[in-house]
C-alpha cells in the first residue's frame, strides 16, 4: 500500500508539473519590452504560434495554416506568439474561413480608440526603439503566402495619426517573396522588405521604368479583385480642433498632407479589389479631446462604392493601380518618405472623406491637396480622370508617360516652391515647385481652370495638350490659403522652343488650340503654340540694406481695362528682393501697385512701348516689358502671439501707409497660437498693426509693445500696453523709426494632467477626473477659512505639445503649470502669476499650502524648471471664491484683476471693513446691466458680477473687460 501510494503521489505530481508548464507556456503579456520566451511543447522545439480553436501549438506557421485548412469543417484563428520571429520558407495559404494574426501582446492585434498615452512620432525611429517596441517580424524568404478569398491576414501595431507609434508586429520580405490577397489583409503594424529596394535610392536614379516596381519585381503584393487591403491613414497636420474647424468652414480642407507609411513595399490594386485607411486620431480641442476612429475608403470601383455607401478617393474601373511608401531609410521610418502611386487603367478622381467629430473633411466641394509625399505616375494605357478640384502642393508629382492620358474636367492647380509658408506652420519649407510632366495626352474639359507649369520630356512631337475647349481664363487657377482665405493664383505655362532667337523660354499656353511638343529633338512644346508676353518685376537691393524696403501688387484686366484679377502669387504685398514673371496675352492692361517705401520704381526694358512708371496706373501689354523696384531702408517688425491652447482662428496684421492719415495697405496677415510674423516696413513709413480674435477659448488681454526684436517673447513683461483687449483692436499709426516687437498677449493659465485637485472631504482626485459641480476645498478671503465650493467649470484645453514650468517648493511638493498660473505669495500677501518668463522673480518667496482642515502651513519656491512636453492642459476656477487647493498649494486661474483687486487687513484676509466702505461709495451693479450682453445670471452670480463695479469706479479695469472675462466663462461653463 505504501508503495502503491508512493507511485501514485509521483504520477500526480507530475501531471501537476506539466499543467503548471502548459498555464505558463499558453499565458505571455508583453508590456514596452518584447519578451522572446520559449514556448515548450512536447517535442522540445520552439512554439512560434498556436491555433486558438484546438490550442495546439507549432513550431512553423506553414504547418499551422496546413493544418487549419485541411479541417475544412472549422473556421481556425492561428496566433503568432508574441516575441518570437519566424521565418516562412515555403509558399503557404490562408485558407476561407481562417485567419492568421500577428497580435502585438496577447491577441490582441487592433487595439480600437487611440491611445491618449501614446505620441504621434514613429516609434521605429532608431535601432533602439525597434528593439524595444517590435513584437514579432515574420520574414517571408522566398515564399508565397497566399490568402484565399474568406481568408484573413491582420498585422497588429498600435497607430495613431502619423503611424505606428507603440507595440507593433513587422511582415519583412526578402527576395523572391510575396503576398497575395484574394480575401481580406490588414496591416497595423509594418511591411517592410529586407535590404529593400525603392525608386528614390541613389542606385536607381537613371533608370526609366522603376516606379513600376521593375527594380524588385520579386518582392511586392498584389489585391486582387474582390480583395480587401487595410493599411494605417497617417495625417501629418496640426489637429487642433479650432485649426481643423476654422480652415473648413471657410471651404479650405485642413488636412494636405497625408499617406500610408507602415507599408513599405510594392501593393498592387487590382480592378475590383477595395484599397481602406483607417485613421486613428486625436483631435485636441479647448472642451474635450475628440477620439477619431474612422475607415476611409481609397480606392474602390463606382460598382462596390455604390453598393456599401463608401466615398473612394479613387475609382479603379479597370487595370490596376499600385501604391508603393519608399522610406529614406530602409530600417528606419520618418517624414521625409515618398508615396509612389502608378495608375494603369481607368482611373477616375474622388474626394477624401473623413469624419474627424469636430469637423467633417469633405473635398467634393473643395481643393483636395496632394502633397511633397506623393508621386503620381500614370503609365502607358493608363486613363486619369477628374472631376473634382485638385491642387499639388510644393514638392508633388504628376507624370504623364506617352501612350497614357489624363482627363480634367475641373480645376487643377501647381504650387511653387515655398507658397505655403505663410499660411501653414507644419508644411515643409525646403520643396521644390510641384512637377507636371505631360509625355502623352492631356485633354482639358471646358469647364476646367488650370495653373502652374506643365513640361514634358517628349522631343519627337507625340506629346498632347487639347486646349482646344477653353478659353483664355481657363488657363489660370486660383485656390485659397490660411485661416485668412487668401488667393493664390497660377497661369498656365510651359517650356517653349523659340525659332526666332533658337532659345527655350517660359510662356503662357495660348487657348482654342491642341498644342504638341516638338518634334526635332528639343523637350519643350512647339513655337506655334504659345501667345503671350511677360511682365517681368525685378526688385533689388543696391544699395546692400539690412533690411530692404520694397513691396507690390501686380493686376491684370481684360483689353477694355475690365475683369480686375490679383496676379502676384501672393494675397498681399509682394516684399522679397527677387525676380517675379508674369505672363499676359496681347493687348491686356496691367498695373502696378509698388508702396513708397522704395526708392524708385521704373521701366527699364519695353518692346513694343514707351511707358513712364506710375504707381497703379493701367498698360496695355504690347511685348515683353520689365519693371525694376529699387528697395529704400527699412526696418523689421516682429508681431507674435501667445503660445496658448485656445487662440484658433486668430489673425495678426500690420499695415502701412506714407503719411499717417492716409490709406493704409495691408502687408501682413499671419495666423496666431503661437507664431511669429515678420515684416520689413518702410523707414519713416507710418505703420498700423491689428488683432482679430478667433473662436478659441483663451482669453485675449490686448497687444504689448516692446523697442527691438525679441523673438521669443511670450509675456507681456516689460511691455507697453498699446491695443485694447477687445475681440478684435487696431493700433494708432506709429513711425517706423526703429525696430519693434509686437505681442498679442492671451491668457489661459492651466495645469498639465495628473495635478491633484483637493475635494471637500479633504482627499484628492487628479484634475483629468474632476467635473463641473464637484464639490472642493477653496479658501474664503472674506472670512480668512476653508470653504466648500463647487466647480464651476475644468476646462480640457487638449493634448499638444506645451512649454511647461515645474515648480519645486521647500515641502518637496512640485506643481506643472502651462503659461501661467496664480499662486498666494504669502509675502506679497496676494495671489501672483507665475510663467516661464518670471518664475526665477519668486524664488525664496513663501507661499500658502494646506495643513489641516482648520490651517496652512508655509513653502517656499526653490526651483523651476521648464522643458517641452506633451500633455493635457486644463483649467479649472469654482463659485464664488475662484480658487482650488491644487497638489496642496492655494491657487488661482488667471486674469488676477479679478482676484487682487481688494484691499487686505491682514494675511490671507479681505479687509471687510474697507469693502463695505467702496460698496456705500460706489454701489453694486445689478444683474440687468449684464442681460444685454448674453450673460447669464448664473455667470453673473457664480463671479461675483455685482462686487465688480468697485474696481471698475476705481479705474482699475473696463466694463468691456468684465463682458469680456464672463463671455470667456459663459462658454467654457456651456451656460
């Protein structure tokens, strides 16, 4: 018996052990740093993934997906085991009904909403972060994986607006390996090829056909008809909700640049196949960051679109079309990539749909804008059509190969090097002109407009343009730009073979002809072709001025002197020293607008005239003429903004005129939250400067002055006061006698997310959790004593990148503010405003903090430190008494006129003795004086409306300022 028992208790043991090996080899979680654990299994060897209907494990992934499609009564899910890096060797298939998923931790492989812990930054940015952030790289080596239709491939990455930016899993091609979908592949982590090849490497750079994959016509994938591919949408613009509502209100679409980073391959589309994007996005607003999680069809036939009610950006009706990311650098992913797209087929245009909550982007109705990351190449037999407006912005590309063609029935606009740089702060500086090369057929609807400049590499005549439906006016383009709708406006011209002089020249395309290149060997159009003349302005500077004073607007008319049309590129006064052509017909009036500011302004070249300059006079155009204006001294105005969530929508001008009664000319219109303007204005010059607030929430406090340049001023410190806090002010004329530096103060002191917020109860809750109407601690300066108070309003100013102050105090307690905040300097006896600028000011000094219930205790201010980060800012003030205990410190929100106005009798205390005395004096406003205006009674009780005529009597601030503040707090309140 004992024996017996003996053997019975090893036996269990042992079944025990091998359970207990089993739970652990089924149970891994891979959380930042990837766990490579060796997964047993009964023959010894490495488990690289498991079937999760039937739990077996397998050491290859051919054997698991053999086995799942040899059980045709089954519909299997195989896992690749996270941390392992198999390598397929033989060709293998994902049968209909299974599924093959390289999940990043578990099996969890598409990890829904965006993560707001996560950055919008490539994480496999350096060898580093590949380590630590790859799950899993399955390397296809010269194989094919196929998947059937009903078949399922998912490539798990966690993604948010410019890509993956977390946990990820990689697919890596060698040679000779591809992927063939007839069923459904997602891919949110990264294909990438191994030792890849793209077009846009050095090694390749003279050879005709390699966007078409003829480099590495071995590795690639292919999405056949009735395929599905889903690849990540990176957006790579300022997703600010003010900046995304404010440009599509106007009919500007607020996102131009776009592509698809985490497949760095080859991927042909077939006809039938159903190219999505899914963008996962955090809009960041002034109220509540907005989770976007939307699938954007790209392409689709009409057929397919029709049925299941998706918007295409591209309808493939035949053929195919291919889309290849060529990274830079083949191991590492960044900005700088190129999209190659080459369409072969029917191809015809459509319209970016993304539903981002705070505004829809919509582009059937306006200019959908291809950026310096995408190449557009349609190749012999390829048909491009569009009926929708299209601009290629600076660094695009769009090549038509001979035997192709491209169809355009709207408008169509080419941007030159740098248009943009007034009006966007996240596009790219350093791009050259958009490309148009026309090597085979481009047909031009009547009802087009294009503009830009349109080559072509052909020199045996076959190249086409049919201009032979529009007129004049559809050979120029406009779209506009920027929060302040500015028009930019392009002719359409060419390279054109000379016979007169033998030379190449650029001019205006004539209308009502088909126009052919040449066909003697020169790579331009023919001579017969062209119809136009150049008004050529050279603005200079001999005189070697630091700061060159010359600005003007050049407009073209109709022969009668009608029809006024705005041709500088620009929406305001052109004030570069440089070269500008434009091209007109024969016998168009012009004229010029050049400021006084320049020293001369003179016709130094005519053909066909003999004009004498006068500033905004009308000409008629009899041959190529040239105008020279010669730069006066000036000085550089700077004009910036505070960096503050909330300011969207705000606009910043400066004006000039010679006297300082007369007319003043706009020459500089800027956006605002934080950027800076220059301009150059004329020595002697009167100038005019103004602010228009925007729709965001942050509060506004009017535009400080300051003697010489100061480019990083973000206070209003040491500033004059020289513009009203109003929604929007313009300043009195001031001389140009010296440089100046202009500020647009706002105001929006907030906390970064994780500060602790006091409640009534005396325990803490982060402010990222507190709510209007929460009941917290707050400090009562009539009756010098704690106080319960309600929260009247948390505002989540939204995750951006913020400048922020840390701030040490002597009880080892640290705060993080944002701008700045109020802080009681028991010193000083008052609440004062600490920023990034004045914090140093306050060290030593001793500031209230919490002790008890019925106490405060003291700490000084030891130390600050600033640094940039990403994070949440929020704002938060309650009823009555304005203030929070916040990481046990008394505080305050700004603006401090509605906080320091009161007399003390003692520390921490109001005098109420003197308070009643101003209240006999001045007596108290009544509700109704605010009704007009649309506040509340709630905002006017809750701030203390009434108290306020007494600062206002006293000449410490304005009514308007009141009706300002309230109108700030009505809206974040949502009363």
């Amino acid at each position: 018996m004992r024996k017996r028992g003996i053997g019975s208790f090893f036996i269990a043991l042992l079944l025990i052990i091998t359970s207990f090996i089993t739970i652990v080899s089924s149970s891994f979680v891979v959380q930042g740093e990837t766990k490579k654990e060796n997964i047993k299994i009964n023959d010894g060897d490495k488990a690289v993934c498991f079937n999760a209907r039937t739990g077996t494990k397998y050491t290859t992934i051919e054997k698991a997906l053999s086995v799942a499609k040899a059980d045709t009564g089954n519909n299997d899910t195989i896992y690749v085991i996270p941390g392992t890096n198999p390598t397929i060797t033989s060709n293998c298939e994902i049968a209909s009904g299974d599924t093959l998923c390289l999940p990043y931790e578990g099996t969890t492989w598409d990890y829904g909403a965006p993560d707001t812990t996560l950055s919008d930054k490539f994480i496999d940015s350096n060898n580093t972060n590949v380590n630590k952030y790859r799950v899993t790289k399955v390397i296809l080596q010269n194989s094919t994986l196929k998947v059937n239709s009903g078949g399922t491939l998912n490539i798990g990455g966690k993604f948010r607006a410019k890509g993956v930016c977390g946990l990820y899993c990689e697919i890596s091609l060698d040679s000779n390996s591809h992927i063939d979908v007839y069923g459904s592949m997602t891919n949110y982590g990264y294909i990438k090829e191994v030792d890849g090849k793209n077009p846009y490497q050095d090694e390749f750079i003279d050879i005709e056909n390699k966007f078409n994959n003829e480099i590495d016509n071995n590795r690639y994938i292919e999405v056949f008809s009735g395929g599905k591919f889903k690849n990540s949408l990176a957006v790579y613009n300022n997703l600010g909700a003010s900046y995304l509502s404010g440009l599509n209100d106007i009919g500007i679409c607020p996102v131009d640049t776009f592509d698809f980073p985490n497949t760095q391959t080859y991927v042909k589309i077939n006809s039938g196949a159903i190219f999505q994007a899914q963008a996962k996005i955090l809009v960041t607003s002034s109220a509540a960051n907005k989770a976007v999680n939307e699938t954007t069809t790209i392409i689709s036939t009409k057929s397919i679109a029709t049925s299941d009610n998706s918007k295409p950006l591209f309808y493939l009706e035949s053929g195919y079309m291919s889309i290849e990311n060529c990274p830079t650098d083949i191991l590492y992913s960044n900005e700088n990539s190129k999209t190659v797209i080459n369409i072969s087929g029917q191809l015809n245009m459509g319209y970016l749909f993304i539903d981002l909550n705070v505004a829809e982007i919509n582009t059937s109705s306006m200019f959908l804008p291809l950026s310096y990351k995408l190449s557009i190449n349609v190749i012999s037999n390829g048909i491009f059509s569009s009926d929708y407006k299209l601009k290629f912005l600076a660094g695009s590309k769009l090549k038509i190969d001979k035997g192709a063609s491209a169809v355009l029935n709207s408008d169509t606009i080419l941007y030159k090097s740098n248009t943009m740089n007034d009006f966007s702060t996240t596009y790219p500086t350093n791009q050259d002109d958009a490309v148009f090369i026309n090597n085979g057929e481009l047909i031009l609807g009547s009802n087009s407009h294009i503009g830009g400049h349109i080559s072509t590499n052909s020199s045996d005549g076959t190249a086409m343009i049919d201009a032979s439906n529009v007129t004049s006016n559809n050979l120029s383009a406009t779209s506009n730009e920027g929060t302040s709708n500015t028009p930019i406006t392009f002719k359409a011209t060419g390279d054109f073979y000379i016979s007169d002089s033998s030379s190449i020249e650029k001019k205006q395309f004539a209308s009502r002809q088909i126009i052919y290149s040449c066909s003697d060997g020169h790579e331009c159009w023919a001579n017969g072709y062209v119809n136009s003349y150049s008004l050529i302005i050279k603005v200079i500077n001999p005189n070697n001025y630091a700061y060159p004073a010359a600005a003007f607007k050049a407009y073209q008319y109709d022969s009668s002197g009608s029809n006024e049309g705005l041709i500088s590129s620009e929406g305001k006064f052109e004030t570069s020293v440089g070269t500008y052509e434009y091209l007109l017909q024969p016998n168009q009036k012009f004229k010029v607008v050049s400021l006084p500011r320049a020293e001369s302004s003179v016709f130094t070249d005519q053909n066909g005239s003999n004009y004498s300059f006068t500033s905004g006079e009308l000409y008629t155009i009899l041959g190529d003429i040239e105008l020279t204006i010669t730069c006066g001294e000036g000085f550089e105005m700077w004009f910036t903004s505070s960096s503050q969530s909330g300011n969207g929508g705000s606009t910043k001008e400066i004006m000039e005129s010679s006297t300082e009664s007369g007319t003043f000319e706009t020459l500089l219109v800027g956006g605002a939250n934080g950027s800076t303007e220059k301009v150059v204005i004329g020595k002697n010059q009167y100038f005019k400067y103004k602010y228009t607030k925007g729709t965001g929430t942050a509060s506004f406090k009017g535009i400080y002055k300051f003697d010489g340049h100061h480019g990083d001023v973000s206070s209003n410190t040491n500033g004059t006061l020289v513009g009203a806090s109003s929604s929007s002010t313009t300043s009195k004329a001031v001389l140009a006698d010296k440089e100046y530096t202009l500020l647009a103060y706002m105001e929006a002191g907030c906390f970064a997310e994780g500060t602790n917020i006091m409640l009534s109860d005396g325990s803490r809750k982060k402010i990222e959790n507190i709510t209007k109407g929460d009941s917290v601690l707050t400090w009562n300066f009539f009756t010098g004593s704690y106080e319960v108070q309600k929260v009247a309003f948390v505002v989540n100013h939204g995750l951006e990148l913020y400048k922020t102050v840390r701030l040490s105090f002597s009880n080892d307690q640290d705060i993080k503010i944002i701008a700045d905040h109020g802080f009681f300097d028991y010193d000083l006896n008052k609440y004062v405003y600490i920023t990034a600028d004045n914090y140093s000011d306050y060290i030593g000094h001793q500031f209230a903090v919490y002790s008890d219930s019925e106490s405060y205790t003291l700490a000084s201010l030891d130390s600050g430190c600033i640094s940039e980060e990403y994070t949440t800012a929020y704002s938060i003030t309650t009823e009555y008494n304005y203030n929070v205990i916040a990481n046990n410190l008394f505080t305050a929100p700004p603006p401090e006129n509605l906080y320091n106005w009161m007399e003390m009798s003692g520390k921490l205390q109001y005098d109420v003795d003197k308070f009643e005395e101003d209240i006999a004096t001045y007596g108290l406003y009544d509700y109704s004086v605010f009704a007009p205006y649309g506040i509340s009674e709630y905002t006017f009780n809750t701030f203390n409306g009434a108290y306020l005529k007494i600062p206002v009597e006293k000449g410490l601030f304005t009514f308007e300022y009141i009706i300002e503040q309230f109108n700030l707090y009505k809206d974040w309140i949502n009363d």
